[in-house]
C-alpha cells in the first residue's frame, strides 16, 4: 500500500520580504512563510531561556527559529512552540510540513532540506558545509538566522525586511 498526501502551502496574515538578501548560506524547501529573522534554539531547554519579552524589545529579529536534523513525529509540539523552523532533512509532505501547515492563528515560517546543513543537537551547534566539504558558517544557540519560508533561503544573521 502506498501513502500519499497532497502537499499543502500555509498562509500567513502577513507577508514579508528581504530587502537586501545578499548571498545564500544554504538553501533548502520552502514550506510555510516568507522573511523571517530568529534567535537560534535547539531544544525546549533553549526555548524556555530564550526571553518572549526581550525579543519583542528587539528590531532585528521576529522570533525564535528551531532548528532540528530531522523534524520527525514526536518533534511536533516543540517544533509548533516555537516562531519558525530550519531542518536539516524532512519534506513538504512530513509530519512536521502538515502541523506548521495547519497553524492558523499565527504566522509561522519554516524551510526543510536545508542542502549542507548539518546540526549536533548535543553540542547546541549546526554548520552549513560548502560544496567543497567546507564548513562554511558555524551557528550556535542564539546566534541569528534569517530563513524565508517561499523561497528556500537560508541567511547568517539579520537582514532588514521590507
């Protein structure tokens, strides 16, 4: 028996977009989204440390992203519990694809498959490897990733939005 789901794109209230992207750090599937700016968070340790109400102070950032290797079945309520999500591996048709998809009642951003992008949730530590085997950018617990949920685009640190 094969299994099958049509694969859906979610909506936000709000659109947003880069004004100056530069160049890509990785790039994976868009699932659900647009611009995006986030405090890195690994696991729901992270998260709770990371203050809501200092991020609402900030200019440079929208949220918390998580990012994960694999955003399998039981990474749901914590993927859910944070603003945006970066993967490692996971498709629009996921698990994790389906529940972002079906928020309603806020914007949410997320881009799986991220090409390169390899994380140790251990070590609270990811790095986007070049095509040459390089690592080409390290990223710790609350360093800033902008991702943008349509196209697929994977930034190192802030970038101003429209």
């Amino acid at each position: 028996i094969l299994q099958s789901r049509a694969a859906e794109i979610g909506k936000n209230r709000r659109e947003t977009a880069f004004v100056d992207p530069g160049e890509e750090a990785a790039h994976g599937i868009g699932i659900r989204g647009s611009a995006f700016r986030g405090v890195v968070a690994f696991d729901k340790e992270d998260l709770d440390e990371i203050s809501r109400e200092e991020l609402l102070k900030r200019d440079d950032v929208d949220g918390v992203l998580l990012i994960l290797e694999s955003p399998a079945p039981e990474y749901i309520p914590l993927i859910l519990s944070a603003d945006a999500l970066l993967s490692a591996k996971g498709g629009s048709t996921s698990h994790a694809a389906i529940a972002i998809n079906g928020i309603e009642s806020r914007d949410y951003s997320a881009v799986m498959s991220a090409a390169g992008l390899q994380v140790n949730a251990r070590k609270h530590e990811a790095v986007i490897v070049g095509k040459d085997c390089q690592i080409c950018h390290t990223i710790r617990k609350h360093d800033i990733i902008s991702i943008h949920g349509t196209t697929g685009g994977v930034y190192v640190g802030s970038r101003p939005t429209l």
